[in-house]
C-alpha cells in the first residue's frame, strides 16, 4: 500500500469553492486507489475546523490521520515578510505568511516518521516546506493549481481588490490601508514577479507539478523548460438528470458562487449593474436567482434595486435542483486564472451556460456549440436572449455540453490520468 502525506493550505472541507472542490477530488483519487493517506492542513484549531477535519475523514475513506498545522501568528508572519520576502528576497509575501521554521522542522519530523512514497504539496503555500529537501526519499508533487504569478497581475487593473486577501483580517488595520493605497502597484509588481520566480522554482525541484488547464500547463513548460507540468481537469460524477434541465418555459437565470472571492463579486456587481437591467428591459418578467454565501454589500445593494427580478438564495444544499430549474447559467468573469469548475458543473447538469472568453479559459469548446461566450456587454445579453427565447438551442447547447463532459471531465477517466501522471501508479 502507497503511503501519501498530503499537505494542505486549507482545509477543504465543507466544500465552499473550486480550490476546495479539486483538493477532495485528489484526496478521492489516492483513496481509490489505495493509498493510505496522511493529511495536514494549515489551519487553526478549535471545534468547528475539528469536527470539519472528521467529516473529511468520512468522506475520504483512505485516510488515515488528520493533523491540522497552527498558522504562524501576526507578529511571526510580519518578521518573516520582512526577512524573507523584503531582505533576503528569497520567498513571496504569500510564502512568508504561511512560513514557520517549527513548523518545518514539525511536517519534516512527520514525513520521516511516516515514510512516504509520495508528498503531495498544495500551492506555491506548502511547496516550499519540501522544496529541494534531501532528508525525504519520496515522489514529491507540486499541485500549483493556476499560474498565481497571473493572477496578481490581474489585480493591478481592479484596484478595488483587497490584496491581503484573506489576511486582512489578521493584520493591523493600518497596514492594510498602506498596502493597498500608497504601495499597491509597487507590491503588486513585485510580488508577481517574485511568485513567477518561485513557481518555476518549484517547478524544477519537484518530480512532477499539476495544474487545471492545458493551457496554462503548456504556458509552464515554456517558462520553466521542464515537461513535468501536465493538467488534470476538474472532474465531476456524469449527472443522471434527463432532458429536463434548462427546459424551463419561464425565462430564468442562475449563477452560484462564493460571493465574496473577488472575480466572483465583481464579475456579478458589473452583471447586476451594467448587463441585467438590459436583459430585463428585454424580458421584464425574466428572474434571476444568485446562489452562494457572503454576499457583499455591494452585491446585496445591486440586487435590492430589482427585487421583482433578483433573488439573492444564500447557500443551497441541493443547488443542482435549483440550476436545473433555470433557463439558463450565467457566469459573468472578467479576470482570474484556471478553469471555472462552476463552467464544469454546469455544463454536466445540462443547463445552458452564457459566460466570457475568460470564464471559458482552459476548455475545448466553441461558441454556440457547447455553450455561449460573449465578448462585450452586447453580446452577453444577446446570448443570453437568445437562449431564453429558443428552446431548441437551449437543448442543443446542452447535449454538446454533455457530450464535452463525458469526453474531458468524467471522473473515472480523469481519476486514471490523476494516479498515472503524479503517483506513478494506476488506479
């Protein structure tokens, strides 16, 4: 039996996005294939992230133990960005926060104790805890996810972006006004140059790194000279509904997400203010329902202006019920990085989707074909009523998305890929 020691920046569960999403699917291909898995998370205790980590445990039958690692506090994080990242120049800002001297001597003692055959690390975040280690005689896989060096680019054109993320909270208010006024542009440049740096790093010292899209895997390759980056597709159980899904008469629309990740907010911010109210000058009766939790201030104050034709859900447990009542899926991205899994899951549930060149990054489709891209605002609300008032487009959208599914996104085709390409053995 192969031994996995599984490091983690999160702890994916409850399953509350497509990074979530995609680790659980890792963890799943290991355990059927029957890898005994230890998985460590850098999270801080308490009884929620407890009872968490054993509803993971049940749901992933391979694994073994659950170590959830404490997260460096504030004055620890700040001492490391200022010698790592400002000194030395060795790591980006995003490494720092997640660095900590005893707790790389903790997942190093760890993985002697535990001797595995392979160490799959989560992002750029936990690579470098194994980065060029010669203690450990293991496979060692960099999950890197997307090109995170691209997405902090994106940030300089949406400055409303807070770009602590989510360690806004634990940082000194001051700091967060500094970092993201008076020196936005100049961290933004310099930590997207820095990760670019670090990601290639990586990727020459790990066996072999994994990211979701064929074309940022090509993109790597180039950039790192190495052809140990593949893509392995975000993967779904092919959906049993029937032709019902998206047949509706009613002309209706859904989008579901975190509503608090920023290309999330913002694409459905510029949805709901710019491209919507068009669609309903169009078809006054047309509702929308927005599924997903943490809606912004923004986002409820949009939504507030057409309460005859929004509907904000919150979270819904069988959301694949409610998409299928809808006409059709709209998911409005302007920037980010990856394949949208949201796209994926969409798409297999038979639903029309309406989305951006962006959100259609990374997928073999075409236009019109498996699902709608538009360009501009005008042929965003052009496709989506088109789609509304043509029943049979609608179901022709949907059995060529099927279709596309079953070729590129079915699990058992996707898992085999998974164990061949960076386990070095077939499940």
């Amino acid at each position: 039996m192969k031994k996995v020691l599984f490091l983690s920046s999160r702890l994916p569960f409850p399953i509350c996005g497509g990074r979530e999403s995609m680790l659980v699917q890792y963890l799943q291909y290991y355990s059927d294939g029957g890898a005994e898995i230890y998985f460590f998370a850098m999270e801080r205790g308490g009884r929620e992230k407890s009872d968490a980590a054993e509803s993971l445990k049940k749901m992933v039958a391979g694994i073994k133990e659950i170590h959830l690692l404490p997260l460096p506090g504030i004055a620890a994080s700040l001492y490391n960005v200022i010698l790592h990242s400002l000194l030395l120049s060795r790591k980006s800002i995003q490494e720092s926060f997640f660095f900590s001297g005893d707790l790389q001597r903790r997942v190093l003692c760890e993985a002697q104790r535990i001797e595995p055959d392979i160490i799959f690390c989560d992002m750029l975040r936990t690579a470098q805890y194994f980065e060029g280690c010669p203690k450990v005689d293991a496979r060692r896989i960099f999950g890197m996810d997307d090109i995170l060096s691209d997405r902090y680019r994106s940030f300089l054109d949406n400055p409303e972006i807070n770009i602590l993320g989510n360690f806004v909270a634990k940082v000194p208010r001051f700091l967060d006004v500094v970092a993201n006024t008076l020196l936005r542009k100049a961290i933004l440049k310099t930590e997207a140059e820095r990760i670019r740096n670090r990601e290639i790093e990586c990727i020459r010292s790990y066996d072999h790194t994994i990211v979701i899209s064929p074309t940022e895997a090509k993109e790597m390759r180039a950039r790192s000279g190495r052809s140990t980056v593949s893509h392995i597709y975000p993967a779904v159980q092919l959906a049993k509904t029937g032709e019902d899904a998206g047949a509706t008469s009613f002309p209706s629309l859904s989008f579901m997400g975190l509503l608090n990740i920023p290309h999330n907010e913002k694409g459905l911010c510029y949805f709901l203010d710019k491209v919507f109210p068009i669609v309903v000058s169009k078809v006054p009766d047309v509702r929308f329902l927005i599924i997903g939790g943490n809606a912004t201030t923004a986002v409820k104050e949009l939504a507030s202006r057409m309460p005859r034709n929004v509907e904000l859900l919150g979270y819904v447990e069988d959301f694949v019920a409610t998409i299928s009542s809808t006409a059709v899926f709209v998911n409005p991205v302007y920037f980010g990085t990856g394949i949208k899994t949201k796209v994926v899951e969409v798409m297999n549930i038979g639903v029309p989707v309406v989305t951006t060149p962006v959100g259609a990054e990374g997928l073999h489709v075409t236009h019109g074909r498996e699902l709608l891209i538009g360009k501009s605002d005008s042929e965003f609300v052009e496709n989506i009523i088109t789609l509304l008032r043509n029943r049979e487009l609608r179901r022709s959208v949907s059995i060529h998305a099927k279709e596309y599914i079953r070729k590129y996104h079915d699990r058992d085709v996707v898992s085999q890929q998974f164990m061949e390409i960076v386990s070095g053995f077939s499940a």
